[in-house]
C-alpha cells in the first residue's frame, strides 16, 4: 500500500474529519473512499459515454420514455419488510 502525504487547507481538513466523525471512520478512510467513489464515477461515465456514442440518442430516448409510461407506482415498504429483506427471512 503506498503512503502518500496530503497538504490541504485547514478548513477542508476539519470538514472532511467532520464527515469522517459522522459516518464513524478514519479520515484516511473517507479519504480512500471518496477518491475511491470519484475515480469510479469517472471511468463510468467515460464508459457509458463510449457505449453511447453511436447510439442514436433521440431512439434511445424514445425507448427510455417508453419503458418510463409502463411503470407504476407502487407503496412504501415498511421499516418490518425492510428488515424481513435484509434479515433475508
């Protein structure tokens, strides 16, 4: 694992360590995961811009609209068929 030491301004320092504090870890470790979380919304979105770009977009949007009219709503679950999903019961 590379060590790396990070200058930044005192007050990014404080609201970052504040944030890190709020989701109970490391200010190293929110560091890793946000810059973790950027470089994937990157290479994502130079994906998807790849994938599309020969992809006639007034047809895609056609499409996307399409499927969006044949949705419908549907009800909240409650906070017991929530945990019933995530206890997997």
């Amino acid at each position: 694992m590379a060590m790396l030491s990070l200058r930044m301004r005192d007050d990014l320092k404080a609201k970052a360590q504040e944030l890190a504090s709020k989701q109970g870890v490391s200010l190293n470790s929110y560091i890793n995961a946000t810059l973790a979380a950027t470089i994937a919304q990157t290479e994502t979105l130079a994906m998807m811009g790849d994938r599309l770009s020969n992809v006639d977009r007034e047809q895609l949007h056609a499409r996307v609209m399409k499927f969006m009219s044949k949705t419908q709503a549907g009800t909240k679950p409650t906070p017991a068929e929530i945990e019933r999903a995530v206890s997997g019961q």
